[in-house]
C-alpha cells in the first residue's frame, strides 16, 4: 500500500467522525493493527479497501484513485500501451531498481564492516 492510500483512508476516517476504534471494530481487527494501516506501516488487502468503501459509503476507485494521480508515470503507460511494451518496460524498470537496491543495501552492509574495523 502506499502513503498516499493511506492517508486518504485516515482522510475519509475523519471527514466521517470516526474514530480508529470505530472503524477497526468495523473490520474486525484490532485498533492498533487498524493504526497501522493508516500509518502505511503493514499492508493493506483489497478486502479491506472493499469494507473501507462501504463503510465510507464510496468507491473503492475514491480511495485508489490518490495514488495513481501521484503516480503519472504509471499512467503514461497506460495510456501509451502499445501492444503490450508498457509491461515489458515496467518489468525492466522494477529490475533496474531492485539491482539498484541491491547494490546500496551491500554499499551500506559494507561500510558498516569497515567502520566495525573489518576488512
């Protein structure tokens, strides 16, 4: 999930007047899990979108949407799909990435090395 996604949850939760319990108890799980959501700090299940959006009283499309409006590279590809390279150029950019990732983690796992007096 992203921030934004949940922001606009903690964002419908308050226009609405409910509190945290409120909604949790909604949801059948805890507060403090419920928390989390909102926080982006755990996962959140298209399930509970659907049980946000009706217990907002809106579509699931109205607590997506923030998302895909911050994200206009997404929606570049989608709307420029050309038989199916959107995908193709999405996969090589999620790649990229996590050699990228890969790489700082290692830099970072090696320095702390070196600053521990490892060799």
């Amino acid at each position: 999930m992203s921030y934004v996604i949940s922001q606009r949850i903690k964002a419908l939760r308050v226009e609405r007047g409910f509190s945290q319990e409120d909604v949790a108890v909604k949801l059948e799980m805890s507060r403090q899990r419920y928390s989390r959501i909102e926080s982006n700090q755990v996962p959140i299940t298209f399930k509970a979108i659907e049980q946000l959006a009706n217990i907002f009283s809106v579509s699931t499309r109205e607590i997506t949407k923030a998302s895909e409006e911050k994200k206009p590279l997404k929606v570049l590809f989608r709307e420029n799909n050309a038989q199916g390279a959107s995908d193709e150029v999405i996969d090589k950019i999620q790649q990229i990435l996590e050699y990228m990732n890969a790489h700082e983690r290692l830099y970072y796992k090696m320095k702390e090395g070196k600053a521990h007096g490892k060799a």
